[in-house]
C-alpha cells in the first residue's frame, strides 16, 4: 500500500542544536526528508509552514495517571490524560508505575500496561517506582531492563510508608548502574518533613498552608546531598524529579563544582507559581498543595538560571490532578490532601509564552528542556525528541503569535481547575502530529482512542 506523504512547507524548524528554513516530509510515521525545496508535485498533501514554528513533539516524562494516592486517584486516566497532553504539544509520557509494598515490580508494570493500552492517545513509557526493596526486586532489574524495555526507576526520600532507607537506595543505585538504568529521586527529607507534620497537627495547625510549611527548600537541599553522596558511592549518575528550590539548585551545583555529575528536572509550577498562593483561603490553598510545595518567588530566578547554565536539563509537569471534591478532603487537615496538581496540557505553551518570549531560554534551549534532553536521558532519542530523517513524526506546528488565556473552562484535563487560570500567554499547538497522523488540528481533536503506543525504551544515557 502507498503510504501518504506529507509535505511541511518552509516553516521554521528548532532542534535543540539549530534552528533552520526548510521543508520537512513525512511518510508513514517516520520523518524522511529535511531540507529545502522538496517538490511539491512529489506530495499528497501539502501544508504551509511559512509563518509557524515546527517543534518536536513534546516529551513529558513525569505524569501520574489514575495514581492510586490519599485514598483516592488522581483524576484523569490514560485516556483523558493523554488527549490533554496531545492538546498542548506533547506526544509522549513517561508516566510512574507504582509498586505496591510487597508487591513485585513486573506486577506494577502489567498493572500499568492494562490502565494506558488501549487507551493512551498519544505515546507512552513508564519508569518504576519502587517502595519496598524486599529480597527479589533486585532481581527483576536485567530483566525489565533488557526485556521489557523500562530503564529507569524511581524512588522516594520522603512520604512516610514508601520512602527508601540510605542502604537501599545505595543497593539500588548500584544494581541499576550495572545495566543502564537510572534512577530518579524525589528529593525531600522525609524523617524531619514527617516530624513537622505531626508538630503542626499537634499545635492545631492544620490549614493548608502548613503542607507547605512542613516541606521547607532547606529539606530539598539536604536529601539531594544525601542522595548524591550515595551516588557517588556506586558511582551513579542520578536523576532528580521536580526541583523546587534555589537552595535544592544551590545543592546541585555544588555537587558539579565537585565533579560529580547529577540530572534535574523542574516543573513549570516551580518557574511560575509561588507560594503567596497559599492564602487564608483554605480550598484556593488546596488546590496547590504539592510535594515539593511552591517556594517564595524569589526561588524562581535562581530555576530559570540552572535551566539556562545546563545545572537542570528537563522541564516536566509532574501532572497528578485532584477535583477540589478530593482536595476538600483536606480542608479540615493539610495532611489529608492529595497532592498534585494538573499541568501536562500546559507545559509546552507556558514555556515558550513565559520562558522564551521572556528571556528565560532561547529557542533551542526551549526545545531540548521539553523534548530532547528527555529524550536521551531515558532513551528514545533519536527516535523521539528530534525532527530529522529516521525519526517519529511527532511534530508540532506551533503559531508563535497566536495568544490564548489559560482556563480550566476550555482545558482538556480532567479536573475543575487550571493552576494557570487566567494566564495570558502567546503562542499556540496549531497542529500536532503523532507518528504522522494529525492528532490535533486547532484545537479539534481526530485521534482514535488507543492510539498512543508503548515505547519499550534503550538504556538510558549520561548527557554529560
Ligand atoms: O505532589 C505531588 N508531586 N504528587 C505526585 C507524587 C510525587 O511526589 O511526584
Ligand atoms: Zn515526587
Ligand atoms: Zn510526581
């Protein structure tokens, strides 16, 4: 059968080492061409690109759907998670299996596999987390890694009935370093976060604004040197989740000046929000009640410098979405909340509206942060993260003048809120396609329901 062939005509390309004029053709799924003057007569369809950017698909490789959390889950499922995601750019998760204690990770991953098949619209992979290191887990690593196509895990310094002990960690540092797997830390220091906790709730203090006065930035600081100092040990190169804090950037780039090399992430709410948004309000509190919670504004500068000087190399949502039904859980008592709040529509657009037109990150700084470094960090680069020949056809026509006000009223996600409300930013997803299928054409979705497809991923890789 003759495969479709798609020209992109003349639009503005960004990888994130170039940006050039040129056209891009797609055939199947796959990226064939790029380069100037591609004949016309040559194509089935053709789109002018003329006046728009063409980004890789987005990458968001921290999402939590239907995480079983608080008693409760978060609120969107693969399927209404992965719309949202393909809405705002982004064409694939990584989102987090979570072992059960007790439980086995290949457990967690079926688990996993029975929630996002079938119904993920866009592209999907999953790390492992891993809360309970009993005597086979360690044993289930070659395998998952070299099988199953999951290189990295994740665990917990924090969250009393999950979190790894130092020898643990160190254990599992060392098995995953053997294989390729890398390990991604959720850096806060849990004994004296849990000690707050109980102070607080036993002093009256239970407003939701005392979550985020149990998690100070110096308790971020401390658990990345712990982890690191482990990593050092085994000689690991770890990945930290959801950087928060100018005192947790502080940390890292300590820890480079030393020579030891260590990955970041931050999250677009950690670069825009802060914590004046924790008012006498008790429900408006709530809804951004999150761990690590917002910093004092005064952090966010110091965010977008590591992103800029290459001390944090990704931007991810860690998008884990609660109604403000499940948040009002917690009204009465912070530590009742579910934690989380939504975000993997918005990432790709907020970050070119507030990071880009704003100085923050060039263009290609932009693009490797959303999409390229992830893409090799947990391997799936080239294959993903790229726009060149070989390479998915995951690629966003994005109209950079184009200006929109963030509003859970139009959003996608599956909860009642928008931690964005209001934002008005420039630039827009036009057109998103997925391994050569238009997903999204302004805002009207033509994707089928399972489209998205399980990416069994290589080693991941030192960006060093
Ligand atoms: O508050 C958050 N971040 N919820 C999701 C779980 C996690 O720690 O990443
Ligand atoms: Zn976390
Ligand atoms: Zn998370």
């Amino acid at each position: 059968m003759k495969m479709t062939r798609t020209l992109l005509k003349n639009g503005t390309i960004v990888n994130f080492d170039r940006t050039e004029r040129a056209d891009v053709v797609i055939e199947g799924e796959k990226i064939v061409f790029v380069g100037a003057g591609y004949p016309e007569e040559n194509s089935d369809v053709v789109i002018d690109a003329s006046q728009k950017l063409l980004f890789p698909g987005g990458i968001d490789v921290h999402t939590h759907m239907e995480l079983p959390l608080a008693g409760t889950f978060s609120h969107d499922t693969f399927s209404s998670g992965s719309l949202a995601a393909l809405h705002g750019g982004t064409t694939t998760i990584i989102d987090f299996a979570m072992q059960s204690p007790g439980g086995s990770l290949k457990q967690a991953l079926d688990t996993w596999h029975h929630k996002a098949s079938g119904q993920a619209v866009c592209d999907y992979s999953f790390h492992l987390g891993v809360v309970d290191l009993h005597a086979s887990v360690l044993s289930e690593i070659p395998n998952l890694i070299e099988r199953e196509g999951i290189s990295s895990f994740k665990a917990f310094t924090a969250y009393r009935d999950i979190m790894l002990s130092g020898p643990d960690l160190k254990l599992l540092m060392s098995a995953l370093s053997d294989r390729g797997g890398l390990l991604c830390l959720h850096c806060e220091d849990g004994l004296p976060i849990e000690k707050n906790i109980k102070a607080n709730i036993a002093a009256g203090k239970l407003h939701p604004r005392f979550h985020a006065l149990s998690r100070p930035a110096d308790l971020e600081r401390t658990a990345i040197a712990h982890i690191a100092k482990i990593a050092k040990e085994v000689g690991h190169q770890p990945y930290v989740v959801h950087l928060s804090s100018a005192d947790g950037l502080r940390e890292i780039e300590k820890i480079r000046n030393e020579g030891q090399f260590i990955h970041a992430e931050t999250c677009p709410q950690y670069l825009l929000l802060d914590e004046s948004l924790y008012t006498e309000n008790a429900l408006e509190s709530a809804k951004f009640v999150l761990s690590p919670p917002l910093r004092p504004k005064s952090h966010q500068n110091d965010l977008w410098r590591g992103l800029k000087n290459g001390l944090i190399h990704v931007i991810a949502t860690d998008h884990c979405p609660f109604t403000l039904k499940q948040k009002s859980r917690g009204l009465a008592d912070f530590s009742k909340i579910p934690n989380g709040l939504p975000g993997v529509e918005n990432r790709m657009e907020l970050m070119y509206g507030k990071g880009v037109l704003e100085s923050h990150l060039s263009l290609n700084q932009f693009v490797d942060a959303i999409a390229a470094a992830p893409a090799k960090i947990f391997g799936m680069f080239p294959q993903k993260g790229n726009i060149g020949p070989g390479s998915d056809a995951d690629i966003v026509i994005f109209d950079p003048t184009q200006k929109q006000v963030i509003s859970a009223a139009h959003h996608h996600m599956n909860c009642d809120y928008s931690a964005y409300e209001g934002m008005e930013i420039t630039g827009r997803c036009e057109k998103v396609f997925l391994r050569g299928h238009l997903v999204i054409d302004k805002g009207v979705s033509l994707v089928k329901e399972g489209f998205g497809s399980f990416i069994k991923r290589k080693a991941c890789a030192n960006i060093f």
